[in-house]
C-alpha cells in the first residue's frame, strides 16, 4: 500500500507515520530523513545546494526519492512524508511508480486550524545540551525548563516562536495548496481531522485506509 501524508509542521504527521509504518509493516519513508542521511554519505550534489543554502531542484529530489522507492523494503508499499511538494514532483512520483507496476492508493491530508498548530508548536523545548525534546502541553519536564535527562537550561528554536510559526503555516499552505487539488482531481485525497489524541486520529486513519483500500497488502 502506497501512502502519501500531507500536513502542516506541527500537526503529528511524523508520529502518526510511524504508526502507520508499524501497523502495516511498511516503511515510513521522510524526505528529511533521507537527505540527512544523504549528505552525511557525501552526496556533493546535494551538499553543494545546501551549503549554499539553495533550493534542492526537483531533479535532483526526484533521483533521490526514486532511488529510495526501489529499495526492496518498498516492496510492500512505504508512507511517503514530505514528498511530492509540486505537482511536477507528484507527476514524477506517478510515473515511477508506473514503472514499479504501483500507484499512491491513498494521500491523507492532516488537518488543524492554525490556532491549534501554533499552540503546539510554541509548546516545543529542546535541551541546549543534550537536544532532548520537549513539550510544555504534552510532555513537560520534570523541573520547569530544566533538562530531565542532563540538567542544563530548556531553549525554544528560533523557528517555534508564533510569528514564525504562523509564516511556516501560510508558506506550507501556498506550496500545498496546488497538490491538494491535483489528489482531490484524482479522488485519492482525504482530509483527516489532526486535532484529537495522535490516538484517536491514528483510528481515523485507518478506517479510511480500509475502506479506500480493502485489501492491504
Ligand atoms: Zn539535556
């Protein structure tokens, strides 16, 4: 089963991935991830972009994700998270797939309102040490913003701060807007509610999933 997952930052799109990934046995496959993981096995193509601090070009996403496709733990299907971000990405992803005999069966699109995902994310602390994570609504420290696991001072990121948050929202909003429609055009998209318990939307997801797809692989 060929999944693609949309939503804004801060709206639990990794959490739910890997459950997803762990119910169905199948890869959750993130285009962050994947990068990271490139460059620090000396991808100069993509260091090079990076460093310059340049948009990666849809070339050479597309080589990326591809090659990440093919892989045989894709073989049963995978969770595609951050990838296609421009219809000329999703018209690439679809003929891959073709080429593989396969198609996305389903793209669920994480919903909340804007007030939600800036409530959460301007929740998040990171340890300045150690980089454990944090999160004043869900997961507060033991001691207010102290570390539990080293004891140094909790710092929010530059990027988690409201006004920036609100502009990470209204540029994802831009980007995803015109992938959006080319899924719903297809039939294949579904908005799901992301403001419940990761719980409570994870059921959501699957109910979909099986009634849209009745016979996973
Ligand atoms: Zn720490």
């Amino acid at each position: 089963m060929q999944l693609v997952i949309f939503g804004p930052p801060g709206v639990g799109k990794g959490t739910l991935s890997d459950m997803l990934a762990n119910k169905y046995r199948i890869p959750h496959i993130s285009t962050g991830d994947i990068f990271r993981n490139e460059i620090k096995s000396g991808n100069s193509e993509l260091i090079e972009y990076v460093e310059k601090g340049l948009l990666v070009p849809d070339m050479v996403v597309n080589k990326v994700v591809e090659n990440a496709l093919k892989q045989e733990s894709c073989r049963n299907g995978f969770i595609l998270d951050g990838y296609p971000r421009t219809t000329d990405q999703a018209e690439f992803l679809e003929n891959v797939l073709w080429k593989l005999k396969k198609k996305v069966d389903l793209v669920l699109n994480l919903v909340a309102s804007d007030e939600e995902i800036v409530k959460r994310l301007t929740a998040r602390r990171n340890c300045g040490k150690c980089g454990a994570a944090y999160n004043l609504i869900t997961m507060k420290p033991k001691k207010k913003d102290v570390c539990d696991k080293c004891g140094n001072a909790l710092v929010m990121r530059k990027d988690d701060e409201p006004e920036t948050v609100r502009k990470r929202i209204q540029v994802y909003n831009e980007e995803t807007a015109p992938l959006v429609d080319y899924y719903k055009k297809k039939k294949i998209l579904f908005d799901i509610d992301a403001s419940p318990r990761p719980k409570e939307v994870f059921n959501s997801v699957i109910k979909a999933v099986e009634r849209e797809i009745p016979e996973p692989q």
